[in-house]
C-alpha cells in the first residue's frame, strides 16, 4: 500500500462524528499521527490546500480527501507499518 492510500484510509478513520468531513480538530489528529510538529498550523494549512469549497472542512468521500493526501505527500511525511 502507498502512503497516500493509508493516510485516506487513517483519515477515514478519524472521521469520529462520522459526517463525512474533517475538521481542524481531526485534521490535527491526522497530522499527529503522522508525527508532525505544530498540528494547528499543519491543520489550517491542509484546510487551504485541500478545501475545496471552501466550506473548513475535508470532505473525505470527494476530492478533498485525494488532495490532501498528495499535499501531505509533497510535505514528505512517510507512515510507518
């Protein structure tokens, strides 16, 4: 499996209200799991980049979800098995 296909299934995962989205909050809990330093900052930034619409949140079931795991990509982070 790629880094990016678990990093989607990890944010999967945190979706703890299960509304299909994620938040700051969720976003930093993914950002921790990935060992990151700085989780707000690494969370409003992934917001920016993968938002789509704009709306605060990762829509985890559209095209968000694809363009946060390949922004978390060209930042370089690895997920350890």
């Amino acid at each position: 499996m790629t880094n990016e296909i678990v990093f989607k299934e990890i944010c999967r995962r945190l979706d703890i209200d299960n509304d299909g989205c994620l938040s700051k909050e969720e976003l930093k809990k993914a950002f921790s799991c990935l060992g990151a330093c700085v989780l707000m900052f690494r969370a409003v930034l992934a917001l920016h980049h993968a938002d789509k619409n704009g709306d605060g949140f990762i829509g985890i079931h559209d095209d968000d979800l694809e363009a946060l795991a390949q922004y978390v990509a060209r930042l370089g982070y690895k997920i350890q098995l």
